[in-house]
C-alpha cells in the first residue's frame, strides 16, 4: 500500500508539475499566472432543466439571516440533472458506478474542444460525426487517451432563456444538437477518452428518445457533462479540466463545478 502511495503521489506531481506540454499548469494557476475559465453556470431558479417527468426548477430558500439570527444561511432544492451537471455512469447502466465513486484520476484530463457551431446554426437538430471528429484531428493531431472531449454547439448563448434553450418544436419536441451514436462509439473504442460534455441539456440531440449517446457513454462506465458553460472561450486542445461533482452517495449525477485551466 505504501508503495502504491508513492507511485500515485508521483503521478500527480507528474501531471501538475512536470516539465510536458501542460508543465506547471497547477502551480501556475495557484500563483495567478495561468488564465482559469469557469465552465459552471450559477445555480439558481432560471437553470434550465430536463422538462419532462418529476424533474422540478431548482429551489433557494433563506432559513436564517444576519440581522435576525446572527448567521446566513440557506436550503435548496434540486434535480441531480439541473444546471451545470455530470451525468454518472449509473445513470443510464445497472451496476456501473454512481456519482461518489468517480474516482480523482476520471475527474483531470486534458480537454478536446470541437466546434460544430457552423453546422448548428444552420441545423438546431445536427449531432457531431465521426467525419467532424476525424477533420478535428486533421487539424488538430489524434485526440489523446485519456481526454474529456467537449462539443460547443453555440448554444450557450440561448442558456438565459430556457424556452428558447430547450427550444420546443409545435410537437412539443426539443431541438438542440449532440453526438451522434458513432461519434460516442469511436470516442470510447478507439480514443480510449475518459467522459464528453456538451452546452446543452443532453448528451443526446433534443429529438433523440433511445438515449444511443448516454447508453454507449455510461455503458463504458464513463460520465456526461451537460450545460457546460463557456466553451466558447477554451482553444481546441491544451487546456487541463477539473471537474468536482457533488458527492451524493449513490447518486445518478449531480451538479458540479468544472475549471479549464490554460497554459500560459
């Protein structure tokens, strides 16, 4: 166990301190010399949230104030799935690991960015290829083992209005982009990637109802992050993501706060 210890020490220090591409990268941000780009909405009662089922607005309520008691302080009430929000590998899976027992190692990696906004403007209801992906790589070299890819679909910019955010068809219908089945499929076979993350309310596209995204994700055992914030401010590849979940004992998912730290 001793040994196990060091070993893991070491690699934590490798990959914050080490002299690589991303060398330093921790160290700098402590010092206030890396550029940090929060990737989390505030929580409050205008989140977006899944529409359907007993899925409810988040709730803030104040139970004790300065002036009364001497102390602030709050309750709140929320879905797993509201806001910014990580999507655990039990979500979708029976016997696959639920929200507190993502372990530290899935939770930094290095960030993949894939921008697809061209497409999305022109189609709400376009899901990322593996065309998109292989073009990404073209350009940008193979995507790592090991990273958490991301999709900025520019929906982000409708976030401060759900109606337009979820964006109901007259069938009652959402219409918002996301990957596709054989997008998810050759991430997790072929790039080894530790978990996907998107700015909008699914990993799936809005009019999806068989879920192919979240099973193919969660049934490799890894996670989904939704209505991440501020993607359009990360550079294709070299930023460093930390992702802190909510630790709900047995829990599907919930909210989370998620850093991108960028080298100098």
């Amino acid at each position: 166990m001793k040994i196990f210890l060091q070993i893991f020490t070491l690699g934590l220090t490798l990959l914050f301190f080490g002299r690589g591409s991303s060398a330093g990268i921790l160290e700098d941000a402590m010092e206030g010399k890396a550029p940090i780009i929060d990737l989390t909405y505030p929580l409050n009662e205008k989140n977006a949230y899944w529409p359907v089922g007993n899925y409810t607005p988040f709730k803030y309520e104040v139970i004790a104030n300065i002036k009364r008691d001497r102390v602030f302080s709050g309750r709140y009430s929320t879905p797993e799935h509201l806001g910014t929000h990580i999507d655990a590998p039990n979500h979708f899976e029976l016997n696959k690991p639920s929200v507190d027992q993502i372990p530290f190692e899935q939770l930094v990696g290095h960030a993949v960015v894939i921008d697809v906004t061209d497409k999305t403007n022109k189609d709400a209801d376009y899901v990322l290829l593996l065309s998109d992906i292989l073009l990404w790589e073209k350009v940008n070299e193979q995507i790592p083992d090991g990273a958490i890819v991301l999709l900025n679909t520019g929906w982000g910019k409708r976030w401060h209005d759900f109606e337009i955010y979820k964006n109901k068809d007259n069938n009652d219908r959402m219409r918002f982009p996301g990957y596709s089945k054989e997008a998810a499929v050759f991430l997790v076979e072929k790039r080894h990637i530790k978990g996907i993350g998107i700015d909008t309310l699914s990993g799936d596209c809005g009019n999806c109802s068989d879920f192919q995204v979240h099973h193919v994700i969660n049934g490799a055992g890894k996670f989904i992050l939704e209505n991440v914030a501020n993607l359009d401010k990360l550079p294709p590849r070299g930023a460093t993501l930390i992702i802190a979940p909510i630790k709900i004992e047995g829990g599907s998912g919930g909210q989370c706060r998620i850093w991108a730290l960028l080298p100098r």
